[in-house]
C-alpha cells in the first residue's frame, strides 16, 4: 500500500516488479489538475501528475510553479506525485534549450522526479546529460528519467507512414544501448521507443486522432531483461489495449497520457464557451474508463 512518505523510486520499482503500471496524466491546461488527482482518489489507483515544457509552452498550465502550487493544495499523496516531464536538450523545433535551469527549477519547487530528454543527442552526450541530471537530483531524493531511442511524433511535418516505422524499426531502443545507458547514468526509469509515437503538439494535427499505434514486445522484453529498471512509454494514448496490457507484463511501468485528456477538455470548451467545470467532468469521465476499462488498475494504490 502507498503511504505519503513513499518515494516515488520505491513505488515505481514495485510496480515495475508486480506488473502494475502507473499512468502520468500531463497537465496541459491548469484547471485540468483537480480532475486528475480527485479521480485518481475516488478510484484508489497511483498515478502521475505531470507537466512538460510543451504544456507550459504551447497550451496552458501556465508555470512548473503554478502547476506544483495547485498539486501541494489539491493532491492526495497515498495516490499521485509530481513530475517534471519531457525537458529536452534540444527541442521538437531543433532549438538548444536550457534545460539546466528547468531541471534545477523543478527540484527546489519539490518535484519527486524530473525527465531530461538527451534523445536527439549523440548516445555519449545523451549520457552525459543524464548523468549530470541524476547528480543534481540525488540531494533532493527525486527520481530521474531519460529517453533512448526515438519516439517520434513532435517534429515538424508529418510523419512518414506508420506502418512503415514500425516494419523498419526506425528510432527503436536498442537492448545493448539500453543496457549500456543505464549502467554509466544511474538513471532510475528509462523511456524507450518500440512502437510507440507522441500525439501532435503543434497545427491542426494537435486535435485530429492519433493513429493507433501497436508495441513490439518481444523487443519490449529484451530492454527489460537487459536493463533491470521501469521501462516508460511515452505516447501512450491511442495505443492498441491488447499490445499496452502485454506491454506492462513485458516491463512498462509508467505510461504518459497527453492527448487522451487534453482533446475532451478541448472538446468541452468548444461546445460550451468558458465552462471550466463541465471540461473537467470530460476529464474525469475519461480518465474513469483509462483507469479502470483501458488499464485495470482501479485500487492499485493499495496494491503498490
């Protein structure tokens, strides 16, 4: 069973050692995290509060400080914590970001885990972002995620044909590299890439639905057996519910959820101007049938 002093480190190990996967709901817009962490109690599943800099950026969650505000008011800790999600090095529009500053940012805010994506470097300087992530997070005892691999679907332009990344396996983890990366950072969680893509953030694509994408388990298997640590899937909506199941068995223990809440509370606003309280309820229906139709983990914050 969660208590409130749990580390993060420890509850995700467990998850990963049982076979229950945590989902990480991105706070695209402020208001939508009251519905978050309220469903997440009345349903007593462990979950994610999350915020990436694109949420920030480009939507509406205003601030990582905005965001930890409401969460410290609002949240339940026997069933969510705080993560800082998705910092790259160099972003989805090939720009250097700072990226220093926003991890360091997120852990004196008091932030339980952080996720530098070092993913469009070189696999030395991607390890050495990490590496330098995890020593700055160590004093605060937060958790620390990377990426290895490519999970497209953020770049500018369209993606080449779906059916064509997944035969070529373009972007996918690689176990030796996946094996290697873990040992020379120290990172607690690692996402990878084995099929799955992110929702758009940016142009009309942003509100169209994602393509149903499907995950290579067996390969999903080999980054677990080679790594020993939570695997993570980013782009987790829309993804096949028979290949997401098989894929938390093979080693996923943490799944990012964007678009699948963001569209309904989008959705909401444009049908009732300035309604806040009835998009939340769209965010809370949905996250209903994710938690307990999608992933059947309905009271596995007494099972963690």
């Amino acid at each position: 069973m969660v208590t409130a002093t749990d580390n993060i480190k420890d509850i995700m190990r467990r998850a990963f050692k049982k076979g229950i996967v945590i989902p990480a709901f991105n706070i695209a817009y402020l208001p939508m995290l009251k519905p978050v962490v309220d469903t997440l109690k009345e349903l007593k599943a462990f979950g994610l509060v999350e915020v990436a800099r694109p949420d920030v950026e480009k939507f509406g969650a205003k601030s990582f400080r905005a965001v930890r505000d409401d969460f410290v008011k609002m949240a339940d800790l026997h069933t969510t914590r705080l993560h800082e999600d998705h910092i790259p090095v160099i972003d989805e529009d090939g720009k250097r970001v700072d990226w220093r500053s926003l991890i360091r940012e997120a852990l004196k805010l008091g932030y339980h885990s952080v996720m530098v994506d070092g993913s469009r470097l070189s696999f030395e300087e991607n390890v050495a972002v990490t590496r330098e992530t995890v020593e700055m997070a160590r004093p605060c005892n937060a958790a620390v995620e990377a990426e290895l691999g490519a999970v497209l679907g953020h770049e500018a332009g369209p993606l080449p044909p779906y059916e064509e990344l997944f035969r070529s396996g373009k972007g996918f983890t690689r176990p030796e590299d996946a094996a290697r990366f873990v040992k020379e950072t120290g990172v607690d969680w690692l996402s990878v890439a084995v099929g799955n893509i992110h929702g758009a953030i940016i142009g009309a694509a942003k509100n169209q639905a994602k393509v149903e994408a499907r995950l290579n388990i067996e390969h999903l298997k080999k980054l677990a057996k080679a790594t020993n640590v939570p695997l993570v899937l980013h782009g987790g909506s829309g993804i096949n519910q028979q290949c997401v199941l098989d894929g938390i068995k093979a080693g996923i223990a943490k799944i990012n959820v964007g678009t699948n809440i963001r569209q309904p509370y989008d959705k909401a606003l444009l049908d009732r101007p300035g309604d806040i309280a009835y998009a939340q309820s769209k965010v809370a229906e949905t996250m209903r049938s994710l938690i307990v139709d999608y992933y059947h983990i309905a009271g596995s914050a007494e099972k963690l």
